[in-house]
C-alpha cells in the first residue's frame, strides 16, 4: 500500500486548482471545507463539511477532482471517496452520535457495523 498525505502547499494548490476549474461560485458552494486527508495507491480520500457536499463531490465532480489532484500530486489518481469529516474512510464506522442512549439499548437488531 502506497500512501501519500499532502502538504499544506500540495492542499493549497488543489483548492486554488478546483477554484480555477469549476468557477468561484461553483466551487464556494460545493467545495467549502474541502480536504484531502491522504492518497492511498490510485484512490484519493477526502473530508467535505456536510454529508450532501461529500455526496455531489462524489456523484457530479470525482472525475475532475481526480484529474486535478493528479496534476498536483505527481500520481494517477484513479477513484475520489469523499466522506463527512469526521468519518473513516477504510471502515463502515460513523462518528459517535449517542445511538446506545437515543435507542435506550435497543441496538441489538443493527449490524455491528452501525451500532
């Protein structure tokens, strides 16, 4: 496994890349809290700000995404996973939301996965 997590300067310029790409409006809508957290083979990983951003990233723009982040890292980047921050990337696990106390031990019909 070959992995890569970009410096500020590597992050910056991706940010200033899809601002020049997509427009400045397109890209203060969608683009917001934008970051790349690692490189990983031929898959980039990446935090948005609110779960639909990490959505329309992933449907509408991983395409362009890739083939902007391959002109600032250096490496084909071949699959955009994009996720809420917070989340793994490599898991099926979500942030602790309080689940166990909202669901007073009724848990027991989840899947381990999203307990």
């Amino acid at each position: 496994m070959n992995s890569l997590r970009p410096t500020g300067v590597e992050q910056f310029a991706l940010e200033a890349k899809l601002n020049r790409i997509f427009g400045a409006k397109l890209h203060d809508s969608v683009f917001p809290g934008f970051e790349v957290l690692e490189v990983v083979d031929d898959e980039l990983r990446a935090w948005a700000s609110s779960e639909h951003r990490a959505a329309v990233i992933d449907i509408r723009y991983s395409g362009k995404v890739a083939w902007v982040a391959q002109t600032v890292f250096n490496r084909p980047i071949r699959r955009v996973n994009v996720v809420l921050r917070g989340m793994k990337h490599d898991t099926c696990e979500q942030p602790d939301c309080g689940a166990d106390s909202r669901w007073r031990g009724r848990t027991r019909g989840l899947h381990e996965c999203h307990k």
